[in-house]
C-alpha cells in the first residue's frame, strides 16, 4: 500500500498547450459523458480555436509524434528553466486559516513550478490589455515573446474578445506558447483541434466504440486551475506515453442530501459541479499539486454534469466519453478519496456496508489503476493504525476489515495482463455482485474496461440491463465469449441460450476462470454468435441427472459408438449443480492438443443440434486427458461451424 505520506512526489516534466473557446460550438459528433448519478460523469468540449480557420479543414498535427511516446510535441524544456517558489494556500484561495484544514495536504503548497493563484486566474484578460497579458504570460513561462512575434497579436486580441479570464487563455495556450520551428501557435491549435475532431468522428461505428483507448475530452490543469480540451494539454496517459503527468481522482459519490451544486470559473461555469457540502475545489488542487500532480482528471468537472446551458449536447456526449472512463485509470496511479471528494477520510461503522462506500460503487472496479495513493489522509487517520498481530488484525473489527479490503483491491483483476488473452473475467463479474450504482445500466458499463475488449458499446442511460449486456458480450473478445460458452453450466434463460443471461452472472455461482483456447465469434451483419470447432455428433450422457445441493464434483459417463458401432465408455465430470438429463447430445469441443501444456483436462459442451449448423447449449461437462486422448483416437471427430442459439 502507498505510504500515506509520500511526500511531494516528483512533479511530471511541464510544458505548455492550447484550446479554443469556452462556450460550446456545437458537439463533436459522436462526444459523450455521464454521472454515476453519484458515479462516473463525462463531460465533452468541443470548441474551437478564436477567429481561425475550420478545425475539419485543418492540417494533420504538424508535431504528430515529434517527440517518441508523446501525442504532441513540448515546444519548450521547461525542465531546464528555473521557476521562482510559487505558494498558494488555504487562506490565499479561500480566505481561510490553514490550521483550521483537516487535511495537512490541503493547507498550502511551495514548490517552482509555474503554477498560478486563483485571483490571478479569475483577472479577466480585458482588464489585462493584450500588453499585460503578453507580460503576464512571459513572467509565469519565463519566456520573451514580443508582439512582434507571428500571431501573438492576434491570438491574444481573440482571447479578449472571447471575454476570456486569465486562467482559462493560460491553461490553454501554455502548450503551444513555445512552440518552434516553422509552425505558429495557430497552425497547432488548428492541427490539435483536427486531429482530436478526427479521432472522435471516428471512434464511434454505429453503437460501439472501436477505439477504446481514446483519451477523455478534458483534462483538469492544475497550474492554470482551468478544465481544459485534453488535445490542447501536455497531458499524457500511461502505455501511450513515457512521460505520464495526469493523476487521476476516484471517489464514491455522497448522497444529493449532502452534496452541493456549485458554479465554479475551473469549468468555465458550463454545469454545476456537484461536491460534498465540506468540500472545496480550491483545497483538492492544492493536495493534488502535493502530490506531484501536473494534471487530473475527476468527473464532476471533466465530464458534462445535468443542467447548465449545454445541457442538450450530454446524452450524444455520454455515448463516447462514459464507456471510456476506464482508459483515464487503466496502468494510472490513482487519487483516492474514500470518504467523498475532498473529504478527510474517517472510518465509522456501519461505512464499509453503506451503498455510498467507495469499495461497493459500481463505477470504481474499473478505476483501481495500476497503483493507489489514498488522499484526504490524516494524521489520525484509519491508515496510520497499527496491527495488534501478524495476521492483519487491528483493534477494532471495522480497522481489521477495511486494511483487508484496502489490500485486496489490487488483486481484483490484473491490469498487466492486458495484452493477455485471459483477464480473469468470472472474477472480474463477481466482484461486480455486490456493487451497486444509482442508474442500474451503469454496473453493465462499468464492467467494459476490466474485461479488455476490442470494442465497447456506447452508453445508453435508458438501456435496459439485457439490452447493454447483450451489447457488452458482443463487443467481448472471442475468447471472453468462448468462456460464457465453454464454462458456464447452465443455458441462458433470457434470449440466448449459448451464454448466461445479466441476471444469470450477477445473481447466481460463476465457474472458476481457467484457460481456455475456445473461441466464439460474432457475425456483426446477420448478429450470429458461432463456434467453428471439433465436434462430435451423437453421444449418450448418464449419471448426471440429480441435482446438486452444492457445487461438488458429479461423475457421470460418456457413451459414443465409433465408425464400426462399438460402444466406448468415457468418465466424465460435472463441477457444478445443474441436472443433465440422460439423453443423446452433440458435443462441441477443443481438440485436447492445446491444452497439454495447460492441464490434462479437456472440456465440452453439449447440447441439440436444431438443424445442420444451429446448436442450442444444455450444459458442459469435463473429462481428464487421458479420457479426451482415447476420445480423439476414436477417429469420429470432425470440424463443424455451428451458429449458437
């Protein structure tokens, strides 16, 4: 577990980006965001540049990969200028004294980073002049730039007549101030903007989203304290870039009873941003730059929240931005606030069982991340107790609870297996059992990420939960959809017989994930799920018609005639429940090659052949190598495609 007091954790390198206007020009086609109705919320930004050419006309970026693992290059080293000791506190942000924070990483921060304070932030650049801001802009950047300079004139004349303040033309312009080279500071705002335009347009196919990892619309910079578009940051995610300087923030949403919509300049005042009645933005800026934090990402400000003058563009939002959540946390280290945002966190009874605990939200499986750092810590805090024992005890049940559960999260499913073909996906939808979410489709959503697909269906707050899983399962790998087939015992008892049903895997025993080399595909054209595999036509299964009490081991038998009529007797194995009846199956199965360096086990299906290629599931069974080995000599194998009903 991250110490609890890391100290100020090595600020990322810094550098300078742009965006476009604050009010909305209209959506992005394809753009989305949600709210865990106390969860996850998207926002979408979708502006463009002041007084300059059309963003879909635009040049590809002109710095596309201009320096190796960064989408977009750092015009200026900033690493090798030296910048004097910027301090903001409690009492300079929000008129009050330090002592009285609860939280020692929210009372102040020191450090040379070219930071600003609120009041600074909020100075409209009409009171500025395009001379005092050019000065501005130079003093906090340490840069030189003189009107005389290609379109800085212009530029900063734009950012007047956009009513801008201070915060918000900082935020977005310090990425590009230093750009060089033969591009002008508008050329890459335009080459941004189009570029991210782009990949939006064409994340989204119809109802699925075949560029999961996109990166999210905004991206809170904590220099300038402005939500900002993300394509005109320096902000970089884990696995794309080699240099990551976004945190982002997890946390359970409190009850609306105790929370506060509030209008803040940081989002350009384009939706109330919901918080915790105690909780002050001012104070998770400052515990976030403690924590060596250049940018963040939190969903009551980054993702479009209900109401504001926008508030038509978020449903098209929320399909795109809402099932890519996942991405921002995905490899992250992760700010966790488990109390509430902002909140300090303490531990009372009757937490860790309450609907609003931050280990019960459906949203938060998919934002453990790579590594966690718990904030809104205490000196008194529930981390700095000590175990009485060496078994993890504490002194109060609740403490011995909650450092079991605290230690446990990271083993939930693992994060390096993501270029693996087997994340554990049974245990990923158990630990999804417990978990609960104010809109019910959001637990379906909120699994997408940890189970690694190659596409993820857009978000539909109105969708029904069969429906969105229906979706999700489509959108699987081919070898998460052979597991439902090969692994599940029972048909499914909604739609699909092939795989279990939404109520099925939430309510009832999943099998123990295992490897497997079974694949099921899906016909996207005529929405045919099938399995291409060995099969064999007709066998007799007996012994397996009782029905189990519990979930323990039944021994039946296989009985198959070969090409000659004999009849050969296989001992087969069921680990589960569900009754099978005596009666004559086709069996679909793998062949047991694959398997020999993975376990002397090989597993079948069974079921009805309905017509020459439709196959309805009845149950699975298995039988041990050596079985399948004297099966496969039988020579009555054959390969078949089979559409799954």
């Amino acid at each position: 577990m991250t110490d609890p007091y890391p100290g100020v954790i090595s600020d990322s390198d810094q550098n300078a980006n742009i965006i476009p206007p604050l009010e909305s020009q209209g959506v992005i086609p394809h753009g989305s965001s949600t709210a865990e109705g106390d969860g996850p919320v998207l926002e979408v930004t979708t502006h463009s540049p002041p007084d300059l050419s059309s963003a879909e006309t635009a040049p590809e970026p002109l710095s596309w990969f201009a320096e190796a693992g960064s989408l977009f290059p750092k015009p200026q080293a900033q690493e090798d200028l030296t910048f004097p000791i910027a301090t903001i506190s409690a009492f300079t942000e929000m008129g009050q004294e330090e002592s009285s924070i609860k939280v020692p990483l929210q009372r102040s921060y020191a450090g040379r980073k070219p930071i600003i304070s609120s009041s600074l932030a909020n100075t409209p650049c009409a009171t500025l002049g395009v001379m005092g801001l050019l000065d501005q802009l130079n003093t906090t950047l340490r840069t030189s730039h003189t009107l005389d300079t290609p379109f800085i004139s212009s530029t900063l004349e734009d950012c007047i007549k956009n009513n801008y303040d201070f915060g918000t033309v900082y935020g977005r312009l310090r990425a590009v101030w230093g750009i060089k080279g033969r591009n002008t500071i508008q050329d890459e705002i335009r080459s941004r903007e189009a570029w991210d335009q782009k990949r939006r347009r064409n994340a989204l196919v119809g109802n699925r989203i075949v560029e999961p990892n996109l990166e999210p619309r905004r991206v809170w910079d904590l220099y300038a304290n402005r939500v900002i578009p993300w394509w005109s940051s320096d902000a970089s995610l884990p696995v794309i870039s080699l240099t990551v300087n976004v945190r982002p923030v997890s946390h359970a949403w409190m009850d609306a009873k105790d929370r506060v919509d509030v209008w803040t300049p940081i989002n350009g005042e384009e939706w109330p941003v919901p918080i915790p009645k105690d909780a002050n933005l001012d104070l998770i800026r400052i515990e976030m730059l403690n924590l060596g934090a250049e940018y963040t990402w939190l969903d009551v400000l980054c993702l479009r929240q209900e109401g504001g003058p926008s508030e038509h563009l978020r449903a098209e939002e929320w399909k795109l931005d809402v099932p890519t959540i996942g991405r921002v946390y995905a490899y992250a280290t992760v700010m966790v606030y488990l109390s509430g945002l902002g909140q300090p966190f303490t531990l009372k009874d009757g937490d860790l069982d309450s609907d609003r605990c931050w280990f019960r939200r459906a949203w938060t499986l998919q934002e453990i991340g790579n590594h966690r750092i718990i904030v809104g810590d205490t000196p008194d805090g529930p981390l700095h107790a000590k175990p009485i024992d060496k078994g993890g005890n504490y002194d109060t049940e609740i403490l011995t609870r909650f450092h079991k559960q605290l230690w446990s999260i990271s083993t939930v499913y693992h994060r390096n297996q993501w270029l693996s073909l087997f994340p554990k996906m049974f245990e990923v939808l158990s630990e999804m059992h417990d978990r609960v979410s104010t809109n019910p489709v959001d637990k379906v959503a909120g699994l997408a990420f940890p189970l690694l697909p190659r596409a993820i269906p857009a978000y539909r707050e109105s969708e029904s939960l069969e429906d969105a899983w229906m979706e999700l399962v489509n959108a699987m790998t081919v070898w998460n959809r052979g597991k439902l087939f090969l692994w599940y015992p029972e048909p499914g008892d909604t739609g699909m017989k092939w795989r279990p049903s939404w109520d099925q895997v939430m309510k009832r025993p999943l099998p123990v994930d295992d490897y497997s080399w079974m694949t099921v595909d899906w016909d996207g054209e005529t929405n045919d799920s099938w399995f291409g595999g060995y099969c064999i036509e007709k066998g007799f299964v007996q012994g397996l018609a009782m029905e189990s009490v519990k979930e323990v081991e039944r021994c039946g038998e296989l009985i198959i005639k070969d090409a000659n009529g004999a009849e050969h007797s296989f001992h087969i194995i069921a680990r589960h429940k569900f009754p099978i009846r005596e009666d004559m199956y086709t069996l679909l199965g793998i062949t047991p090659k694959p398997l020999q360096h993975y376990g002397q086990k090989q597993y079948l299906v069974i079921g009805q052949r309905l017509s020459d290629e439709k196959f309805e599931k009845v149950s699975v069974f298995e039988m041990a190598g050596e079985e399948a080995q004297r099966l496969r000599h039988l020579g009555i194998t054959k390969w078949c495609r089979n559409i799954l009903i």
